[in-house]
C-alpha cells in the first residue's frame, strides 16, 4: 500500500488540541509558494485559537458550516451574498483600505458593494444617468484632479447609485438596461458633470443568510444615502469610493462600515452658484453635488502601501519582509 506520510515529516497520530495546529503548519511547509504558505499557516492558527478560546461547540460548528452553504445557494451571479457577509463583517472595508492606503489629502476609499456591474454605458458629460421619474433631479459638478492639484482628463468615471425607491437596477426581475449607472470621462479640465438623482437610504439585501445574521445580532439592514464612483486611469491607482450625504438618519450607523468624514458632503442648489444652473440647462432649485476628488498615481500608491507594510513588519518585530509588495516571513 502507498505511504501517503512524507519521509521528512514527523507520523501525525495522537493530535491534541495543543498541538493539532503546529502538525497542520508541518503538513502545509512543502507548499511552494511562500505567500499561500504563509497565509494559510496564520488562517490556520487563527481558526484554531478561535475554537480553542471559545471552546467551540460542534453544535456551532455545523450551524457555521451550514450558514456557510446558505450563502453558498443563495449566491448568482448577480446576488454576491459572499461579498455581503465580507462587507457586514468589515472585512471588506478593511481589506480594501490595507491594499489601497492613501496619501494625505487624496480622496478615501470605501466599499465596493454588490451592485457594480461592467455593463453601464459610456455617456457624454451632462447625461441622465437615472430614467426614475420619482427621483428628486441632481445634478453632479465634480472634478478629478491629482495630488498636485492638477486636473486630470481623461479619466473614466463610473458611477451607480440607486432609484427613489432605494433599489438598484439590479435588483429587478424585468431589468432590460442599465439605469441609474454611466462611464463618464472627466474633460481637459478634470471636470466630470452628469445628472442623476438625490440618494435615498436604502436596506442591503437581508432576505437571506446574510439578513438573518444582522438580526440575530440585533443589527439594522440600512445603508445611509450615498451614490457611488470608480475612478480608472492609466497611470493611477484605480479608487472605489462613495460620497454620502450629511444628516442622514444612518450616517453613523451604516451596516457595512464604509462612511468616512472626508466623503460626506452637503448637497447646495444650482442657484447658489452664479451662472451654474444656465451653464449645465438646470433649474436653481436642483440639487447641486459637487466634489473635488484627488487620485494617487500608481507609484504613490505604490509608496504608500511600502510605508503601511514596513509599519507592520516592524510592528511583528521584523520576522517578516516584502516580495512583490506581500508580506512573507524572513
Ligand atoms: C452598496 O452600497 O451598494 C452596498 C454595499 C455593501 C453591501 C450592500 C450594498
Ligand atoms: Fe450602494
């Protein structure tokens, strides 16, 4: 019969739960690459300390993996209730703020969501990017600018938000087009200027695994009212972010953590800028968004992520270093 043992690696029998994890690290040492290594020897010893320190139930333990599976069915291609159980773990905000650090004065990230999609049209400055009649008319006058202060044109600006009634396009059965997103590129002047519909708060989907989570930790569904950019170009770091407005109800409560101060805004009204309601054919009555948002380059961001990951290796005591910008042990 073959020997499934490797020569070099001591028999594995009699595990305890003392010394259980240090015979998983041994078995997983042959694996050749040595960020998977290492990401999977600290998953490992953290999944243990966790069941060790909560002396875990196999009760919980199969409500865990059977909540894990309900996730799992529940997950389409357009329901991402995997990014869901990320983004109300806060794990999402914080994965994306570790791999996108920003320099002082440049615009914060936040989360994605599950409602970006690669199908919204590329429009011409000014359009409509909402058909929801009930909406309260927007219009957005912003600008993209690098950490010089410098416009940047050219970049490609998408943007998504939902309707009136806080649903995404998405989120229709009978959905026959994009509405309520658009690519916009910002001009020569770094200027990107649409039209589209005061944010409304709204729930994230909690009709399922991820709903039934929030309620037995006692936790509202809601987001507070926010439209959403990605800004790409070649060049600069790409940024995901969002921009909520000020007041809202669930300004200091959003289910999935991704207010920051620097991205609430007041909105003003056209009016209240001399010319700016005939320049962009509005009312001055509609609501006025504007925004001055700063791109890192690549190499900034490059810089940034060096200087937080060399934080942290001095933090663990110099036992790791860098390759390819990941952490591995020396
Ligand atoms: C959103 O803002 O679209 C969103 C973000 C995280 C979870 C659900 C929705
Ligand atoms: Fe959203």
């Amino acid at each position: 019969m073959q020997k499934h043992t490797p020569p070099d690696l001591p028999p594995m029998k009699d595990l305890t739960t003392d010394n259980i994890t240090d015979n998983v690290h041994t078995i997983n040492s042959s694996c050749p690459d040595p960020r998977t290594k290492f990401l999977f020897e600290r998953l490992v010893s953290h999944l243990h300390d966790f069941a060790r320190e909560t002396r875990l139930s196999i009760a919980e333990w199969e409500a865990a993996i059977k909540f894990l599976v309900d996730v799992g069915k529940i997950s389409t291609d357009v329901r991402h209730e995997f990014i869901l159980l990320s983004d109300v773990l806060g794990l999402s905000l914080l994965v994306d703020a570790i791999d996108h650090p920003k320099l002082p004065g440049s615009t914060e990230g936040t989360v994605l969501g599950p409602f970006h999609t690669q199908d919204a049209h590329h429009v011409d400055a000014g359009h409509h990017i909402s058909r929801d009649p009930d909406g309260e008319p927007l219009l957005a006058v912003c600008t993209v600018k690098d950490t010089q202060g410098r416009p940047i044109p050219g970049v490609s600006v998408d943007v998504w938000e939902t309707d009136s009634k806080g649903f995404y396009d998405v989120q229709y059965a009978d959905r026959s087009s994009p509405d309520g997103r658009a690519i916009l590129d910002s001009d020569s002047d770094g200027i990107v200027h649409f039209n589209a519909i005061v944010p409304v708060p709204y729930p994230i989907p909690h009709d399922g695994p991820v709903g039934q989570l929030l309620a037995k930790l006692k936790r509202h569904p809601y987001r507070p009212s926010h439209m959403h950019f990605m800004f790409k170009k070649e060049g600069y770091d790409r940024l995901i972010t969002a921009l909520y407005l000020r007041g809202d109800p669930y300004e200091t409560s959003d289910a999935v953590f991704g207010v920051k101060e620097s991205l609430v805004v007041n909105l003003s009204r056209a009016g209240d800028v001399e010319g700016l309601a005939e320049k962009y054919g509005v009312s001055p009555d509609t609501k006025l968004l504007q925004y001055d948002f700063v791109l890192n380059t690549v190499e900034e961001a490059r810089k940034a992520r060096e200087e937080a990951s060399l934080q942290e290796i001095e933090r663990q005591g110099g036992k790791l270093r860098l390759q390819d910008g990941l952490l591995i042990p020396k």
